[in-house]
C-alpha cells in the first residue's frame, strides 16, 4: 500500500503536462494493481452506472483520460459497444488497447484543442481527470463542442475541488451562458475506500444545450 501511495503522489506532483505524460507512462502498468486493488477504486462503476441511467446503449460515447481503460470496461459490462479512448499518456492507451472494449484511441490533453469533430460524440464520461495537476476547468469547452446537442457529459469530481478550484464558478457560467444544463449531481461517495477514505467524489452529469 506504501508503494502505491508513493507512485499516486509522485504522478499528482506533476508540474507540468510532459511531466505527466511521462510519469503516466511509467506508471501504466501498475496502475490497476494500485488503484483498483489497493485503493479499491470504485469512480468508474459509480460513473458508469450514473451514464447509463441517461444514455441510449447505442450511443458513441468517448472516455476522456481513459487510462488503462477501467472505465470502459465497465461501459462494456453495461452493454456500451460504441467506446473511444483519449488519454494524455501512450502508455496508459496501449494498456487499455488490451482489454479489447474501444473503437478508437487518441492521444490527447484534456484542457488543449482535442481533435474531434464539432458534434460527434453523443455523450462523454470522464473520471478522475477533472482533478488537481490533471485538467482545468477550462477542459469542458471542448468537451461541449465535440458533444451533440442533447447528448451528455458526465463526470467525477472531488468536493473539495469543485468548491475551492475553480470548479463551481466555470460550470455555473457555461450553464448561465447556454452551453449545457445540469442534470444531476450524484450523492457523495468515497472513491478511494481503502486508500483515502476522507476524500469524496461526486458525478455530474450535464446535458448539452447548444
């Protein structure tokens, strides 16, 4: 548990996106042993189960920071088939290209231009990219814009974070400005159980308004 912790800090201490990618990349084939076993991570099924309570089993969906694609592999338990994957990190990717649940891989930052269409995913998910060292609230501009009108973003998201980083104040305003409408805010949750008990996530799920 002591080396898991060691690596999670020394990945979140980053400074800097090619710090990173390239600390993702070492990472990569530990990071399911850590997170999924010693921590018990539980963000992707919780995420997973709050999208499929709004979108059609047939929707393109893209996972945003997929990582190792633990969060697709949910998806695909939940009959999702139309998954792709972008992540900061090759690494990460070539560890997700093994599970076999995705359409599609692209290495991108969340935060920077993402090379997608206007309108072309019918729903995003992304967890535990939204975060401290990881990608700024200003991400979500360019998740809207490769979004269908209608389709979905949904999302998890410390507390903390939300309240204190700059979180609450850029999802009211693209709200405010017509670019999505809050659907629902999931109860509080730990996502770390056997790693941070104290931390607590929520899931946002947003509906894309124009």
């Amino acid at each position: 548990m002591e080396e898991s912790q060691n690596r999670v800090r020394w990945v979140y201490s980053s400074t800097n996106n090619e710090e990173l990618e390239d600390r993702y990349d070492q990472w990569a084939s530990e990071y399911d042993r850590d997170l999924a076993e010693d921590f018990g991570w539980v963000s992707p099924g919780v995420t997973a189960e709050v999208l499929a309570a709004h979108v059609p089993k047939e929707a393109k969906i893209l996972d945003a920071g997929a990582g190792t694609g633990l969060v697709g592999e949910m998806l695909g338990r939940l009959g999702y088939q139309d998954l792709h994957a972008m992540d900061i990190s090759e690494g990460m990717l070539e560890q997700a290209r093994r599970k076999g649940v995705y359409q599609g891989f692209r290495q991108m930052a969340l935060g920077a231009e993402l090379g997608y269409d206007s309108d072309y995913f019918d729903a995003v998910i992304s967890v535990g990219v939204f975060t401290e060292g990881h990608a700024p609230p200003q991400g979500f501009d360019e998740l809207i814009r490769i979004t269908k009108p209608e389709g979905f973003i949904v999302f998890s998201l410390r507390m903390d974070l939300y309240e204190e980083g700059g979180f609450k104040e850029y999802q009211e305003g693209l709200e405010t400005s017509g670019k999505w409408k809050l659907v629902e805010v999931s109860d509080p949750f730990q996502p770390l159980p056997k790693g941070e008990p104290e931390m607590l996530h929520r899931v946002w799920v947003y509906r894309i308004t124009s």
